[in-house]
C-alpha cells in the first residue's frame, strides 16, 4: 500500500493529518457509507475462499458451481471497486486533491488482481482432470492473497476514507454519494448484492435496509428482494425481520407456497 500524499497543501495536510487520527466521536456519530457493503463482501469473500478451498474436483457439478460462484464475485468486486473510484474517491479529490491517492492505488491492484483470479478460474474450468490439483491449489491460494489484501483494503476505506468523508462532508452529501452508488447498480447486480447484505448483516442493519428500500422501490422488487433474503435466512432470523419491519406473519407472494 501507498503511503499519504506528500505533497498536499498545508491546509489539505492538516485535513489529511486529522484524517488519519482514530476518531471514536466520529465512528459512532457520522454516516458509514463502508459499512455495511463492507460486511457483505467480507461475508462473500470467506463464502468463495472456503467453496473453493473444500471443491471436489472430481466433481463436475460441483467444480463448475463453484468457478460459477467464484466468477459472480469478481464481478461484484471489480463492481465495487469501479464504484468506489466514480463516485466517492471523484468526490473526495474534488475537494481534497490526493485525498484518496492510497486507496485508489490498492484498486489499481485490485483490478489486476481480478483480471488474474478470471483467467486462473477459465484455466481450471477447461483443464483435463490430472492438471485440476496444482491449478485448484494455484486459485485457491492466489484468491487466500486476495481476500487478505482486501481486509486490510477496507479497514483503510473505513478509517482513514471515512474520516476523510466526515471532515469535508455532510452526513446528507455522503447519503447522497450512496445514492449515486446504488443507481448505478443494475437490478441483477442489486440482487447479488442484496444475497450477501442478507447474511452479513445483523437483524438491525438489515431492517434498516429494507425499511429505506421500502420507502424508495417498486413494491414488487421490495417483494422479490425479501423472497430472496428469506431464502438466505434461518427460520428464526426470518421471523426477528418481520417482526422488525413489522410485517407480523407477512410472508412474501412468491414464496407463500413453501
Ligand atoms: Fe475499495
């Protein structure tokens, strides 16, 4: 990783400065634009690590269901990733010029990185039987370099970038930036992405969630968007979100069947 810019003006240094400080008043107070995506790449990242690591590959279906998997996650990272770099690294360097320098290097990695985990997952998907192993073994460790570089990745995005965020904006211009993240996301991608702040996020955040999606969606993506979590949830977690979003027994139309 970079280190902070060294030649940001001295107005900009001390913004930087602060920035870099551990702000308890701060963490507990302000709008975490991190946090919750966060939890649920975390959560997908663990998910593919292990599939990948207990895959079977004398297994066909199991194989492709797994690469399928390891495919899907890619792409929501090289989603995030593209995400972060337009919307909230162009805002913090539209009033803090290098604000986001050492992020937006690790996401120059991270893009090489992706385009390197792609090509090893089409190189086992197409590989005789005998070569599985050593190229099994060759993803699963490169993607282990991966997760670990994106765990330290985002504890910078959630200290230092936040920190960054809350002393140049608002809570509702951060709300905002959030905003232009999720309308840039197509509904499928939504959906994937919905799967995982399914089982990364505790009941609270989830409701929280759900309660603004209520608010802001059609009520039949809101109605597909709980299908689909439920399928996600134990029956008992289940029942603590709608009792949350005080849906009673409120069970949606398309899995009122089973
Ligand atoms: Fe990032």
């Amino acid at each position: 990783m970079s280190t902070v810019p060294a030649l940001l003006d001295p107005a900009a240094q001390a913004i930087h400065q602060a920035a870099q400080q551990p702000t308890q008043q701060a963490t507990t107070a302000r709008l975490d634009i991190y946090a919750g995506i966060h939890k649920a790449l975390r959560t997908l990242m663990g998910d593919i690590l292990g599939r990948l690591g207990r895959c079977d590959l004398d297994h066909p279906g199991e194989l492709r269901d797994t690469l399928d998997r390891t495919d899907l996650m890619l792409d929501l990272m090289a989603s995030h990733v593209d995400s972060e770099n337009t919307v909230i690294h162009t805002a913090i360097e539209a009033r803090l010029p290098e604000g986001a320098r050492q992020t937006t290097e690790d996401h120059v990695e991270h893009q090489h990185s992706i385009a390197a985990l792609r090509q090893d997952v089409q190189v086992l998907r197409v590989a005789q039987p005998v070569q599985r192993p050593l190229l099994a073994r060759h993803l699963y460790r490169q993607m282990a370099l991966f997760v670990a570089e994106n765990l330290e990745h985002m504890h910078v995005e959630e200290t230092t970038n936040n920190a960054t965020l809350w002393s140049l904006f608002t809570d509702a211009e951060i709300g905002q930036l959030e905003g232009q993240i999720v309308s840039r996301l197509s509904p499928e991608k939504m959906m994937a992405y919905m799967r995982w702040f399914a089982v990364g996020l505790s009941t609270a955040e989830l409701t929280g969630l759900l309660q603004a999606m209520r608010l802001g969606a059609p009520a039949e993506a809101f109605d597909a968007t709980l299908a689909l979590i439920k399928g996600e949830l134990s029956p008992e977690r289940w029942d603590r979100l709608a009792t949350a979003l005080q849906m009673g027994s409120l069970v949606p139309a398309s899995t009122a069947t089973h």
